[in-house]
C-alpha cells in the first residue's frame, strides 16, 4: 500500500472513530481528497475532507478536523498531525519511518514500489495499429511510447495487462495500398504502369514492388490485375508488418496479440455484433446501406455499417466488431485505446457503440495523442505518409536513440501539440533532461563502484545518523515512487513518470552539494556506510522509473 492511500484509510478510520463516539453526525460513505502540499511547512499530505463535509454535517470544518485529528490511530509512519487554515488535515511523516524505508527499498529491489490497486483486473491497451502501408513516422512513434508507458504504469500497479496491435488489413486503404504494390512490381518488370491518384508514390512501395517482382517474377506480370493484387496482398502485408515490428522492437515494445481486421468478418464477430445491434433497436436499413442509429445515442448523425452487400463492411463496421470482441468476447474489464489525433472524430462515437451493445461505456478510455512537429533549424515538418513527406521513425531512432524518445514523449500529455527538438534530444547538459536523469544513475552507480573498490561494506550502515535535510529530502522524494505510479494509472497520465524522474535527479544533485558520501576520514566510516545505503536506495529507485518509463538504467556515462 502506498503512503497517499495509508494516509486516506486512516482518515476514513478516524471519521468513523469520530462518529462511532457521537463526536461527529452520521455521513455516507466518504472518500477522503489526498493531496500533497504545495508548501513543504503545510506536511507531506493533506487532506480538505473536513471542508467537503461541512455542509451535509452543519458543522464549522475546523472544528469537524479538530474531532477527525483526536481520532487519528498513532502510526509509525506519521509523526504529527494537525490543523492549518480553515479546516486542512496535515500529515508529516517520521523521520525514523523515512530512513527505515531505504531498508525497506533494498529488500524489495526495483519492483518496491509496486503496487496490487489493480489484482484481478483484466486490461487491455491496443496502441500504434497503424495502418500496415508503410514504414512508421516520427508521429507514430508518440503514440508507441504512450501505449507503452501507460501499459508498463498498470502493470506497476498490478493489473492484468495485455498489449494489442490491431492489424488493419482489410478496407479501403488495404485495397489502395496492394493496387500500388501491384503497379511497382509492373513497373519493376519494365511495364508502361501509372500510380492513381490516391495510390501510396512513396520509396517504400516502390522498393516493395521490386522486391516482389524479384520474388514472384511472371506470375504477377501474366495475372489478370485482380488475380495479381490478390497474389501481392499477403506477401507484401508480410513485410510492412516485419517492418513495423523491427522499428517496434528497436523501442522494446512486445505485443501480446497482434489481432487482425480481416478475421472480424471471416469469423462470426461482426455478424454477431450486428445482430446484437439489430435486437436492441441500433440499426437500420436505408438506401441499400445497414446504418448504425447514433442519433438514438445522441449523436449527431448515424453512421453506415455495410454500404453494400457487395462492398462489405465500412471501417466503422469492423470497428463496431472489434470492440464487441473487446468486451463480449474476450470480456476486459478495461479497454483503453491510443489513437492517433486523425481519429478524434471517432471518439464519442465509439463511445457511443459501446453503449449500444450493453457495455458501460465507462470501460473504454480513448486517449488521443496529438500531432508531432519536427524542428530542423528554423522549419517545422508535418507528416504525411501518403505524400512521403514524413520522418521515418528508424530515423529519428538513429539519430537520438530510443531512450530519448522514450523520455521526450512521455514528459509531455498525450493532448498537447508537441515540437520535437533533435538537437537537444542528442546534446550531453543538464539542459537535456534525458542526459540529466539517466546520468543521475550512471553518477549512483560511480559512487557504489568507488565504494567497492575501496572494499567498504556498508550492509550493516546505521541509518539513523542520515539527519541532514538534504538526506531527508531525498528520502521522502523516493518515497513518493508507489504514490505516483498510483496516480499515474488512475489517471492514465503516463507524464508523472518523468517528472519523478527529474525531481529525483534534483534532490540527487542537492544531496551531493551538501553531503559528501566517501568520506577519506576514518572517523567518518559509519557515515560513509549510512549515505552508501541511501545512494543504493535511490540507485533501485531511479532504475525502477526508468524501466517503467521503458528507458535504459546506464551505469556508465
């Protein structure tokens, strides 16, 4: 259990103390607001549950804090609670339970702060599935590392968590896409062939049409053109897909189920989903086309599912498939998707079919990523891959490395337009955070080494000699660690992970200032051993973040 969530329960305990003894009114169940203060003298937490209560009590709310403060249980963990204002709860931690936690810490090792919010939830996150036509941009590569990060966050706090790539090959952009192939490889084999005008022109096809034409030869040549895009069609979805998984893998991001469009409308989803909506009053049929009614959902307009018998489903149709899977099929009791910002259109209409097919819509959670500017000097490039005016992600990889798109993605909310800035991603200061952090665990790891070397064994260092604000400092920053994952998976807000990350390489920095580690004084011995045991504290604590983050922990810079 994490420290925010211990100083809630024992907030609930001393209300209902409080009214157990008549000292309060009787009240409904009540979940007590835990923040951390802003200003350091107000405590480590606080809670204002005294001044929502007021109201339904008909009580001052000082003097409801005053009867919930006398109530409080004694606790190891807390060394002082009191009143501020005009009714807060503040709680200060014990300094003595503060440095019994870098024990605590060690034992545990990087998986400490963990947490069980989640056992027994079963979640799914289905990130990047990115249309498979070509090569991944630097775009893309935002949505993979929120995906990510918001999967390896629930992990953390111990969901049952599977990855999910939905393979879209099946559709009008499929169709385009193999049409493309096919004139490459005509083109490969010398034939007077023309792209179309909605055909993918980029290096990608072109290479990919040659390469088929050197593995295929006449087959496709001699074809009727259905029968030849149809022979291109798995070959050529087999080596976009080995592509995109090569630039994925670069990122370490494994996928528990890559889950295609096509097997929707060859197996029995889509039918099943669209006789479900049939039974509960969701479709229609007009002008030869099955309609989704979003109107009776409030939307502003309905929606085709099968334009034709003969053109089969829309994207939105499979779509509607896909999440009756989710749910009824495969039943997660979560469903979060990463989609790309082309997709915000999409947003309550989905939320929409949920609904429409039994679902408590509060189970899905869309995140839109927003669209990514790469700066290059003065300019900045928009990315479009149907034109091949885009920065394949290898590149970008090549350039910064994946830990610093890790970082660099995940320190800004998946909301904001965003500017990606090459030259600071690659520079070597502490004006890169990337560098600063990741170097704030080379720099652990350099004093535990130097450490070794001098043959000083620190297992039995006495903590409580760590008094110096700047040690206390730093412990309390590590233990924010549970805190934070905590509120990062209860508000899928995957940003909290990096800004833990900086502020515990700021402390780190501070401690260093003010405390020196290895000291060549022989009376500073046990001192040398109590802040050695610090330093491997929060060597296991900034290696936990950045493998949740999904970054490298470096021992050597």
């Amino acid at each position: 259990m994490h420290p925010q969530k211990q100083i809630a329960e024992m907030v609930v305990s001393a209300l209902q103390s409080a009214i157990a003894t008549e000292s309060l009114p009787e009240v409904g169940d009540v979940s007590p607001p835990v923040e951390r203060p802003k200003i350091a003298e107000h405590g480590d937490y606080s809670t204002s549950v005294a001044l929502a209560l007021a109201s339904s009590m008909r009580m001052a709310p000082r003097a409801i804090a005053t009867e919930i403060v006398d109530s409080v249980e004694p606790s190891p963990m807390v060394c002082d609670v009191s009143i501020a204002g005009p009714g807060f709860i503040n709680f200060k931690l014990d300094d003595e339970w503060l440095r019994s936690q870098i024990h605590t810490i060690r034992e545990r090792g990087v998986k400490f702060a963990h947490l069980t919010v989640g056992a027994g939830q079963k979640v799914q996150v289905e990130f990047v599935s990115v249309n498979p036509t070509g090569p991944l941009h630097i775009g893309h590569v935002r949505g993979a590392v929120i995906g990510k990060g918001i999967a390896n966050i629930l992990d953390a706090a111990g969901y049952d968590v599977q990855r999910e790539y939905y393979v879209n090959d099946a559709g009008n952009q499929m169709r385009i896409f193999n049409e493309s192939v096919y004139v490459r490889v005509l083109q490969a084999a010398g034939k007077d062939a023309e792209l179309g005008t909605e055909s993918y022109p980029g290096e990608f096809v072109q290479e990919l049409g040659a390469e088929l034409f050197a593995e295929l030869g006449e087959t496709v040549v001699e074809a009727a053109e259905s029968d030849a895009v149809e022979i291109v069609r798995e070959p050529a979805l087999e080596r976009t897909l080995g592509n995109i998984r090569t630039t994925l893998g670069r990122l370490g991001i494994e996928y528990d189920e890559w889950f295609s469009e096509k097997s929707l409308v060859e197996g029995d989803d889509f039918e099943e989903s669209l006789e479900l909506l049939k039974e509960r009053g969701y479709v229609a049929e007009r002008e030869g086309a099955l309609w989704f009614l979003g109107t009776k959902m409030g939307l502003e307009s309905d929606s085709v599912i099968i334009r034709s018998m003969e053109r089969g489903p829309s994207y939105f149709g499979t779509d509607i498939a896909y999440h009756y899977n989710k749910f009824v099929k495969r039943d997660f009791d979560r469903v979060i998707n990463v989609w790309g910002s082309d997709h915000h259109g999409h947003v309550a209409r989905m939320g929409a079919v949920v609904d429409s097919l039994g679902v408590d819509p509060e189970r899905l959670t869309i995140i839109i990523n927003q669209i990514v500017n790469f700066k290059e000097g003065d300019e900045t490039v928009r990315f479009n891959k149907r034109k091949d005016n885009f920065i394949a992600a290898d590149e970008l990889l090549d350039a910064v490395g994946p830990d610093a798109c890790h970082y660099i993605f995940l320190e800004r909310t998946p909301g904001t337009h965003m500017e990606f800035d090459l030259e600071l991603a690659k520079s070597e200061t502490s004006e890169n955070p990337v560098f600063y952090v990741q170097y704030a665990h080379a720099r652990l790891c350099a004093v535990l080494r130097a450490a070794a070397e001098r043959e000083i064994e620190f297992e039995d260092g006495d903590v409580s000699l760590l008094t110096a604000d700047e040690e206390l400092r730093l412990m309390r920053r590590l233990n924010e660690l549970p805190d934070v994952i905590a509120r990062a998976a209860d508000t899928l807000e995957p940003h909290h992970m990096p800004h833990f990350a900086y502020e515990v390489a700021r402390e780190l920095q501070r401690f260093y200032e003010a405390c020196r580690v290895i000291s060549s004084d022989p009376g500073d011995v046990e001192m040398t051993k109590a802040r050695l045991l610090l330093v491997d504290a929060a060597r296991i604590v900034l290696a936990g973040t950045l493998g949740i983050m999904g970054m490298n922990a470096p021992e050597r810079m």
